[in-house]
C-alpha cells in the first residue's frame, strides 16, 4: 500500500507540475490551474494546495524520484507565493465554486496544509526554509478567521476543530481550544447505529471521521473518537460487492453518484491500530485497494503515512468481511420524538445557506447475498435500489401528480420476508386574509401578493394521499407491490433507473422524447454481461412522459411505468438463476 501511494504521489506531480503557471505577468502566477474550470484556486480539492502536498510529499520521503528534487522545491515555493496572494486580508480564503471569504473552506485547507508544514519541518535540508516560511505566515494570517468564523453544514464543526487543534499545536493557542470547545459543546449529531446527520456515505460521512480524529488527538479529546468508530463499523454494510459505496439516500451532493471506500482509508487504518481491531483493519485494506492517489490536501493519505511511519504497515487479519447479512440501520432510534422538538427549537423549520436535514435517522435496510447487494430507504425519492453482480438498478422512484413529484416513503416496518415503506401526503388550499388583519398596501392600488400575511389564511379542503410499497423476498428474486386508493384519478408514474453501461433486450417498449422508455408489458430483461434481472408488471394507462417536479436522471437508461389512483400494482423481478439470493 505505501509503494502504491509514493508512486501515484509521483504521477500526481508530474501532473501538477504541467498544470503550474509559470508566467510571471499571470495573476495565477505559481499556482496550478484546476482542469475543471481553467482557473488557479486555493482550495483543498482541485486547488494550488492540493498539488503543494504531492509536491511536498515527493520532496520530503526517500522513496520518491523527486526526493529533494530543487526545481521541485522552487515551484513549491512559488505555490506558496501564489497562496499567499490569494489568502484574503481576513485570513480566509475563497475556494471558487461558492462560499466567499469562507471559514470552514479556509479550515479545509488549514488541516492539509498543517500537516504539510509538519512534514517538512521535519527535514534537515536548510533550502526548505523560504518555504516553511511562507506556509507559516499562511497558517498565522488564517487564526482570527478560525477564532470567529462561522459553519453552513454540520460536518463544517468538525473540520473547524480540526484546523483549531493544529493551530493549537502550532501556535500554542488556549483561544483555539476554548472555541472548539463551543463547537463540541453541540454534541455529536449521530444517532447510535453510526449515521451521520447529512446521510453522505460517499463524502462528508468520511470527512467527519477524519476531521474528529485529528480533534481528538490535537486536543486531547479521546472521547470524539466514539462517534468515529459507530461509522466505521456501520460504513461495513453500506458497500456494495464491488467496493462502491451506497449512496441512495445520501443528503447532499453525492446521492446517486458513483463513490467508492478510498476517503475512508486513513479513518480505518488509524483506528484499526490504535483499536487493534481485525474489522476494522479489513476495511482499511478494502479501502486501500481503491486509492488511486493520495487524495486531496486535506486528507493526503501519504503525508499522514510519512507522519506516522507506524501506519505504513496494516495490522494484519486474517477475518474476512462479511459477504451475507441483512441490516436495517436506525430501526429503533427515537426520530419522530426529536422531529417533534422542533417546535421548541425557535426556528420554525427555516435555516439559512444550508438545510435542516430533517431525513436524518431514516430507517434503511441494508441485504447482502454475495454478489447481489439491496438497498430499501426511506425519505428519498427512491425506495429500492439493487445491484446483481455487473447489473445496476440505480433506483426505483415512485412519483405523483398529487403533490407534482417522487413521493417520499417515511416509515419502514419488517415483515416475515421483507418490509413495508409507507408514505403520506397532503395538500390544500388557503383561504381569504381577515379584512382585519390586511396590511395597509391591500387599500392601496398596488397590493403586492409577497407583503400579505399568509401564515394566517385558514386552510380548505385538505387531501391526504397514502402510499405503501411492500417489498418482499421471492425465490427468484424480490417482488414490490404498491398501493394507493384516495384521491382517485391521480396520474402515476413508477420509474426504473438502470446503468448506462447495460442493454434493454426485451419489453414492449415506447421511446420518449426525452429518451427514456415507457414500458407497456412483457417481460423486461437488463443485462450487463453475463448478468441479467428480468421484471414482470409493465402497465401504460397515461402517456405522461415525465412528471413535473420528478427530474428523471441523465445518463441512464430509465423505463417508466404509468398507472392511475387507485391502484394495486405488482412488479416481479427475478435475478439471473446463478446469483439468486438465497436470505
């Protein structure tokens, strides 16, 4: 594993190098330009710091082909010249897609580049010091902005800990302490099965580990690292076969999307050491086995290698994962009691730059036979998803013209073989304002509609609309079966998501305009390779293509099937006879 990463490490230096600006007349001058956008940033993913920690890296371990390379070093420190230009009078940086002058973005790259700092303070090599020097005067200039800056996300607390801690240990600052002691005054917002509050699997599930990690470490808080090891171990059943990570009813940016275990790699090592834990440790190998690169600048795998030679060796195990089980993940935690604190909380539901994340602790099960991995969720537009060795069913979305859009399942019951999603929704209508309760521009010849006070209007003629979806083990595979009676004549559409990379070889299909399919009968059989599901159940009674409000995905292949209130409907789906889930 350390070969792997000092030899993508080298890779990534080539690639930073060709990407660095070299003209002196460039405002982008010393940094490198992000392939995404044609700009140089200064941010921990795609910008200039990410490019310094290989850079950095290289220079710093023997094993590299640039190890104490010296036109290496001074395109390092021409970055570190770039950075400073462009760290703003405040001490923060902005990172280029949104989030000016922003704290927990400027906290990104404080951890990454800390550690940097760290490695290469470590060298006895006197030219590293203009370096250092500038890397320092950064870390410095950025203390007032950790001392008072602010969060959108919840995970955001976490990694502005972190950043605190490592000024702490630089600088020997007790006001780092005291404020990240406001932040963890919140308390952790995890429930006890290991999910945290933004459900993101893919991405900041792993950003929270790490960032709590370095907390409790740096500021001497071995109690932080509780939360850390309930995701690790819930991270075990959130994997599909292949090593891609479960992402369906993720809560922010990585829903849906392709994501597999390598952000997790230094979580597992770390903690499967100090814990001497062979799960743990065997997730640290999978996770291993999907890094291609160090990874960005604030969780460069190699630099905390280099940092803790310790780690550069896996506690070895011999355990193997397990490749069978069947999980449901917050069966029993209290969600309904702490939705109803809301009320008492003052803030009406209503929150500034970010989201309330109210999905936090749904339900979800987790089936693993081998080869074939289950997903059945709850307050997402999907509420199954599967995967039969190459085949990808990306989701099952149940959508409605009731309240235009996919109908969110929130509530999940066990059955003898299998569970029961139901979900409820309502609609209504307001009625006229109190002349008495008016605002004085309703006597006025201009009234605008958004200075009434609509929080007062009674409402009418409320409709409630039930759904349920039971999902059921057969022996040839799974079968759903839907239901929803009042109110009738709602038009509805149940969509099937499936990978590009599969053929559609059967079913009586139309092709829409925008592509996808509506499916009339037949039996419909994906494949990929020699893997196959076939469904049963196709029905066409509307000719809605889309629903509004139901953004069907791009760059899949999506079979649509059309039906109206009330409804019983019943979709077999039977797996290829050679992997057939034996549960």
């Amino acid at each position: 594993m350390y070969k792997q990463l000092v030899d993508s490490n080298d890779k990534a230096v080539e690639r930073g190098l060709s990407r660095q600006v070299l003209d002196p007349n460039s405002r982008y001058y010393g940094g490198t330009i992000d392939p995404y956008t044609g700009i140089a940033w200064v941010n921990h993913t795609t910008g200039t710091p990410t490019d310094m920690c290989y850079w950095g890296a290289a220079l710093a371990n023997p094993d590299s082909i640039y190890y104490r390379n010296e036109e290496l070093l001074n395109r390092l420190l021409l970055a570190t010249e770039f950075v400073l230009r462009n760290q703003h009078e405040d001490g923060s940086i902005s990172p280029g897609w949104t989030n000016y002058h922003s704290p927990p973005d400027t906290a990104f790259v404080v951890v990454g580049y800390a550690q940097l700092y760290q490695l290469l303070q470590q060298q006895d090599w006197e030219k590293l010091q203009p370096v250092l020097n500038n890397m320092r005067l950064f870390l410095e200039r950025t203390v007032p902005v950790m001392l008072t800056g602010g969060c959108h996300t919840p995970n955001h607390r976490w990694v502005l800990c972190a950043a605190l801690g490592f000024l702490h240990q630089l600088f020997d600052l007790e006001e780092a302490v005291k404020r990240a002691e406001q932040w963890l005054a919140e308390g952790m917002d995890i429930t006890p099965d290991g999910e945290w509050t933004e459900r993101s699997n893919g991405i900041y599930n792993a950003v929270s580990d790490i960032m709590l990690i370095h907390a409790a470490r740096l500021l001497n808080r071995p109690e932080l690292l509780e939360p850390v090891r309930l995701n690790l171990r819930m991270m075990v059943y959130l994997v599909h076969p292949t090593g891609e990570i479960v992402t369906d009813y993720s809560g922010r940016q990585d829903l849906g999307s392709m994501h597999d275990l390598s952000p997790y790699y230094l979580p597992y090592a770390i903690l499967a050491r100090m814990d001497h834990d062979p799960l743990l440790a065997n997730m640290a190998k999978w996770a291993g086995e999907s890094l291609t690169d160090p990874g960005v600048c604030s969780v460069n795998s190699l630099i905390r290698l280099l940092l803790e030679p310790e780690l550069q060796k896996i506690y070895e195990v011999e355990d193997e994962l397990p490749k069978q089980y069947e999980i449901m993940l917050n069966e029993h935690f209290a969600r309904e009691g702490y939705l109803q604190q809301m009320t008492s909380a003052g803030h009406y539901g209503r929150i500034s730059h970010s989201r309330m994340h109210t999905d936090f602790g749904a339900p979800v099960a987790r089936i693993r036979n081998h080869a074939t991995s289950i997903t059945i969720m709850t307050e997402v537009p999907s509420f199954f998803a599967l995967r039969h060795g190459a085949v990808r069913l990306l989701a099952v979305q149940l959508a409605s013209y009731f309240n235009p859009g996919y109908v969110p399942m929130q509530q999940m019951d066990r059955l003898p073989a299998g569970y029961r999603l139901t979900g409820e929704q309502k609609k209504g209508y307001y009625a006229p304002i109190p002349a008495n309760q008016l605002p004085d521009t309703a006597k006025t010849s201009t009234s605008p509609w958004y200075v009434l006070p609509h929080q007062i209007r009674e409402l009418t003629h409320e409709q409630t609309f039930r759904t349920s979806a039971e999902v059921v083990k057969t022996e040839k595979g799974w079968k759903l079966e839907l239901s929803g009676d009042e109110p009738e004549e709602i038009m509805m559409q149940l969509s099937f998501v499936f990978g590009d990379e599969g053929e559609l070889s059967s079913g009586e299909l139309l092709e829409t305009s925008g592509g996808h399919y509506l499916w009339k009968g037949e039996t419909l059989r994906y494949s990929c390779g020699e893997d196959w599901i076939e469904l049963t159940g196709g029905e066409v009674a509307h000719l809605a293509a889309t629903v509004r409000e139901a953004k069907l995905p791009d760059r899949c292949k999506v079979v649509l099937v059309n039906f109206m209130t009330p409804f019983k409907k019943t979709i077999d789906i039977t797996l290829s006879p050679t992997m057939v889930a034996k549960l």
